[in-house]
C-alpha cells in the first residue's frame, strides 16, 4: 500500500486522527530544521521556527487550500517565521547589492557572465567543518532574499514553480532572483577566497 | 531561454521531458556546455555546508505542544456539544428532568468557558496574522532599500500634497510593482478579511489610495526618508491611526486622543520598525521621549500638510 499523501494526512489530522499529524511531523522535521538552519544558523533559532511551524499546521490546518500542496505550504510558514526570527535578531549585515546584480531585471548583471571566472575551491586543505563554516559564512554575506532562494533551490531542490509559490513571486522572478544568488555567491565565494586562491596557475 | 534551465539541471528540478529536450541541446551545444560546467563548479561549494541533524527530542516536543494547544475549531465543536453527545449508554435517547437540567448547565458552563476562549483565540489569531502581514511590507521595503541604496520609498509632504487626499503610500508604487510588497502586506485580517492579489495588481494605484488600508504608512520627514541605518526604533508603519479612524482630524478638547488603534479592538497596534522587526505595543508612547506615534507633536489640528516636528517625532498618516 502507498504511504498516505501530504495532503491525505492533513485531511485525517483535521477530522481529528491523532497519527497523521505525527507522521507529517516526522515526515518533515528533519528538513525543515536543516532548511531553517541555514537560513538562521542557530540550531535554537531551528528548533524553535520549527515547533512553531507546525504549530500553526496544527492550529490553522483548515485555511489550507486544498488546491495547493502541502509541502510548499509547510515551507512558506517555515520561512516565515525564520524571516521574523531574523528580523527580531540584530540586523543581518547587509552587503551593498549591486543594483543589477540584485534586481529581477533582465537587464541585470548577468550569472552567466560571472561564470566565465574561474572558481576554484580556496580550502582544499581546510577540514570539512571550516569548508562549512567557510560556505556558510558566504551565503551569510548574501542579502537574505537570495539567500533564502539559494537555500531552497540547491539544499531542498525545489522546482521554479515551487518558490514562485512559496514566495509569491512570479515565476520570471524566481529564475532571476535564484541567477543573481547564484551569481552573487560564486562572488563572494572567490572574493573570499581571496586572490592567491583565486588563480588557477 | 534554454540557459534558464541551466541550474535546474544541474539540480535536477527539470521534468523528463525538459531534461530530454536541455540534454538534445546540451550533444550539440559546446558553449551551453562549458556553462553548464561553469555553473557546477560554482555551486560546488555549496555541498560543504552541512546542516546538523534536529535534536531526537524535538518530534516530542511538537506532538507534546500541540497536545495542549486547541485548534480553534476544536474548541468551538465542544462548546457547541448537545445534550445527546452526552447521554448514557444505556438509555439512548431518553433523559430524566434532572439529568436534562444537570447537563444544561454543564453546557452553560462550558459556553461561557469557551466563548471567552475562542475570542481570543480568534483575537490573538488575527493580531499575529496582521503582524506577519506587516513583517512582509516591512522585509519588502528593506529589500526595496537594499536595491536602492539603503533608501527607503520617499515621502514627505510638500506644498502639492496633501496626505489627508493623496495619501503617501503611493509612494509603495515601486517597490509593489516590483513584487517586493505585495498588496496582501498591506491588509490587516483583523480590519479587512482578504484580497484577490491578482485583480488587485492590476489596478495598484488604486488599491494605494484606499482610505480603508489599515497600515498607514510612512512617517512624514521633512524631506527624504532617512536611510535604513541612521537611527533604530523608528516607526515605519502601524495598524490605523486612530486620529483618522475615528473620521475626526483634532484631538479632542482636551488635546486627548483615543490611544489605541481601533484595528485591534483598542488593545494596541503592531507597528513596523526601521530594523525590520514587528512589534504589538498596547501603547502608542514610544520611548523616552514620551513621543505619541499618532500626533505631530503640539499640533491638535490636521489638514494633511503636517510633518513630524522633530527628528525624533514620529507620525504615522495615510
């Protein structure tokens, strides 16, 4: 027998069957911390985002539109709730967008202009802890918009149409947005890295 | 444009058929395949970053915390329990005149609970689901600021404008047509329910000028706005004035004024602060310098041309 949908679950949770929603927690809290971990980076701020999350899956599961699926709705509240986290923290460092770079323009800065660089890995030597905390503190630099969509399109491979939902973004925007993240952290990354890193010979 | 599909190959978010057709491509195009690999070896990277497992306790915990937390139509099905629910086993169907009074008043009971209950249940929903309304608007001016040189959206009165008539959230115009507000942002559940998002975007000047929105947004400066960075705690938008709420422009004889936003049945307003946070505040006195976010300070009487008085003087309007 197949293994019930998403959305089954959540039907049998709102007319009171007390196993769905644990089988939609256990489905999910695995994948919903990490994702909310990399947004934070705090463990706490993860744990918390998601017990809230599914909390107000629990408290507010009849507004769900029938129409849409689970999963996207899951991650919309999650990422949320880790925006307001942030919010609440100290400001995030921002970093000077350049204006085309971050824009949704077409006429943007172009992600596929920035490839024509090299990158080339500036921590071969470094241990897997530091090369994390290396990429980590890459993607922190970012401005949390991009960041956000790098995040659920590399680690959670959500389709385009997916975060355009998510987001409530047009889909046009979402591919930009997620170019320019791209783009922005193959900058960072070798900005970073500095420039003896940098040079393949 | 085939180069769109670039990374959702490489992350494999392509359906058969796109992959099929982006891999024809991919035989016979060499350029599209040196940036395909250009392209994976940027976010090579990114594998590095590891996230840590969740702690073993926290599917418990969530299953503990929604144990004892009532979804509001759960709350509601008890309190409308009917007498038949609760009878015995044993005679169905049938009472006795003290069994029927006994249970009456087990059910009054219980509905005087519960309504309370579910009011502010219903009340606190609605406050949390205007405040994270608000947290959107706010993350989408800053954002609008990123891209702008740290400026949020400029306003201001001028000899031209008059924000009782031409109110200045028009001046979200930008960041809503760039999608970075949207209007549903701009809609406090609390005051008016929802919005078609889409019939909306099509007339967005419009919506803008609205006399019913309840975010009254931006403090009127003289001048520019100030940059996202030059002081904290600067009030950027809140729930509905209740100067204006109340249709009257003065403050009442006495120089006195409703304190809270009516939006939230005068228990406070959620306001948006400069560093993107939402707070719910049951005053509208804000620090020490016992500043009233619904007044210019000292003036009594509003025509639509007024400013803040002060740099330190925040006033939310239209």
């Amino acid at each position: 027998m197949n293994a019930p949908t998403d959305e089954q679950l959540l039907a049998s949770h709102l007319v009171g069957d007390p196993h769905a929603f644990r089988t939609l927690v256990e489905r999910y809290s695995t994948e919903l911390f990490q994702f909310v971990f990399r947004f934070t980076n705090r463990k706490s701020a993860a744990e918390d985002v998601v017990q809230d999350t599914f909390i107000q899956v629990h408290l507010a599961g009849q507004s769900f539109d029938t129409n849409r699926r689970f999963k996207p709705w899951l991650f919309t509240i999650a990422a949320n709730k880790a925006r307001d986290h942030l919010r609440s923290r100290t400001r995030k460092r921002e970093v000077p967008l350049d204006a085309q770079l971050g824009g949704d323009d077409d006429d943007g800065q172009r992600f596929l202009d920035l490839l024509a660089d090299e990158v080339t890995s500036p921590t071969a030597q470094l241990e897997d802890a530091e090369q994390a905390k290396f990429v980590q503190g890459v993607v922190e630099e970012m401005p949390a918009h991009l960041s956000e969509i790098l995040i659920l399109a590399y680690f959670h491979r959500f389709p385009y149409r997916d975060i355009a939902e998510m987001l409530d973004i047009p889909l046009g925007t979402v591919k930009s947005r997620l170019h320019a993240a791209v783009a922005q952290f193959g900058t960072l990354y070798r900005q970073r890295a500095g420039p003896s890193q940098d040079d393949p010979g | 444009m085939i180069e769109d599909n670039i990374i959702p190959y490489i992350l494999g978010t392509l359906s058969d058929s796109e992959v099929a057709s982006f891999e024809a491509t991919l035989s016979t195009d060499a350029e599209l395949a040196k940036k395909v690999d250009a392209a994976r070896r940027t976010l090579a990277p990114l594998d590095a970053w590891t996230a840590p497992a969740p702690p073993t306790t926290l599917v418990d915990n969530i299953l503990i915390q929604a144990a004892t937390t009532t979804p509001l139509e759960f709350v509601a099905a008890s309190a409308s329990m009917s007498p038949t629910d609760a009878q015995s086993a044993g005679r169905p169907g049938r009472f006795r005149l003290t069994e029927l009074i006994a249970a009456a008043a087990v059910i009054a009971l219980m509905v005087s609970l519960a309504i309370p209950g579910v009011r502010n249940v219903r009340s606190n929903q609605l406050q949390t689901a205007c405040k994270v309304n608000m947290a959107g608007f706010g993350e989408g001016i800053l954002m609008y600021a990123e891209e702008n040189d740290g400026s949020l959206p400029n306003v201001g009165p001028s000899p031209n404008s008059n924000w009782l008539s031409d109110p200045n959230r028009r001046h979200l115009l930008p960041a809503v047509r760039h999608r970075l507000v949207l209007p549903k942002h701009l809609i406090c559940p609390a005051a008016d329910g929802t919005i078609d998002e889409k019939a909306t975007m099509k007339n967005i000047e419009a919506f803008l000028r609205r006399t019913d929105l309840p975010f009254w947004a931006v403090p009127n400066a003289n001048g520019p706005v100030p940059k996202i960075s030059i002081r904290i705690n600067v009030p950027l938008a809140a729930d509905a004035n209740p100067l204006f709420q109340e249709g009257r422009f003065r403050r009442g004889a006495n120089g006195t004024l409703t304190p809270n936003s009516h939006t939230h049945g005068g228990k406070g307003q959620n306001i948006l602060f400069n560093d993107g946070s939402t707070r719910f505040i049951k005053t509208p006195i804000l620090d020490q310098n016992d500043d009233n976010i619904w007044t210019a300070n000292d003036i009594d009487e509003y025509q639509g041309t007024e400013a803040q008085q002060s740099a330190t003087d925040a006033f939310l309007t239209p």
